[in-house]
C-alpha cells in the first residue's frame, strides 16, 4: 500500500481504538508507519483523515447489513425484507466495541471535531442512498438525489436514532420486530386499513 491507503488503515485502527477526540496526529503516524507531512498532503487534515476513516469503517458493514443472504429471499419495499435488514443493523449495534459509538462521540462532542461534523454531515446523502437499494431493491446509482434526499434521509433519521438507543440503553433499545411493528401501525394509520382506523377520516 502507498502512504494514502496506510494512512487511512492507521486511522481506521486508532479510531477504534481509541476514538475521534483522544487520537492524535502523531497516533496516526506511529500506527500507520508513515509521517505527520503525508496527512497534509493526502487528506489535508488529521480531522479530514478521521471523517474518511470513519466512513469507511461504515461502509466496511454493508456483508453485515446484508446478513446471510436471506434479504434478497425478501420482496423489495416489503415489511418483511424491511425486518430482516434493520435486524442485521440493529446486530451490529449489540457487537462489543461496535463501531457506531464513534457516531455518538460526533454528536455529544461536535464543537470540538467540526470538521469532522463537517464532513460526516456531508456524506450523510450517500449514506442514505446506499440504504435505499438494500431496503427498497435497485442500484445505487440509480437511487436520484431528491430521493436520497427524502427517503434515504428517512433511513438515516431511523439509523442515527436506533445508534443513540443503543448506546444509551440497550436493555430497552427496539429490536427490528419492534421497530416492524410500529412502521406497521403507521401504515395502517396512514391507509385506513388498520382494525381501529375511522372510516370518516376523524381520528
């Protein structure tokens, strides 16, 4: 690998390790084996390293939200396939050292990484969009901005909170049937379908 790739594997190790606040330049350096100029010169910043170490490490997840290959049993955009993929999630959450601390690290501390919450707002797009096709079938690159945009902010709405759950209180945190079967009283809600729904419109 060239200084670029080593820098970011060194990044991505210190992160776990250690988090976005207590990782240092010097800790990047010393793990990666390179030197403090090649952080300039390649990502411009120590903080801009750690945004794309920490998308990365992110996106290293998507064997795990696919799960053993039973979503794509699933019909795209159904209940069903929308238990099982947020089931996959939610197992990454329960995962000793799970990788979505570091989200709640950005939150809680963010004034003092902004321009790490600069970058990872930035991405926030993309990462809705790789969470439609998995939910809602299709490619990535088909997925259009306005929907990314809506639906895939959804999707990122429902992720960052679920993080917070679980790394708050996971004896309580909603698992994906919980979260199955509120979607579902929504969409009963919504449609007039469900066993208490008013026929008049009144609620």
């Amino acid at each position: 690998m060239g200084h670029r790739e080593d820098l970011l594997e060194g990044a991505k190790r210190c992160l776990l390790a250690k988090g976005f606040v207590r990782t240092t330049a010097r800790d990047i350096v010393k793990e990666s084996g390179t030197n403090l100029a090649s952080i300039g010169y390649h990502y411009g910043s120590k903080d801009a390293l750690l945004a794309q170490a920490y998308i990365s490490l992110v996106e290293g997840m998507g064997d795990a939200f696919e799960g053993d290959g039973t979503v794509d049993e699933t019909v795209p955009g159904s209940l069903e396939r929308f238990e099982r993929v947020w089931s996959n999630i939610v197992g990454t959450m329960k995962e000793p050292g799970s990788v979505w601390r570091l989200s709640m690290e950005v939150l809680a501390l963010g004034d003092r990484l902004p321009e790490v919450r600069d970058h990872l707002g930035a991405a926030q797009r993309e990462a809705g969009r790789g969470l439609i096709p998995l939910l809602m079938g299709g490619r990535e690159e088909d997925v259009s901005d306005a929907t990314a945009d809506t639906l895939g902010s959804f999707y990122v709405t429902l992720m960052t909170g679920l993080i917070a759950q679980w790394t708050f209180d996971p004896v309580s945190a909603p698992d994906a049937e919980r979260l199955t079967a509120g979607l579902r009283q929504v969409l009963e809600a919504a449609t007039g379908s469900g066993a208490g729904a008013s026929t008049d419109g009144a609620p």
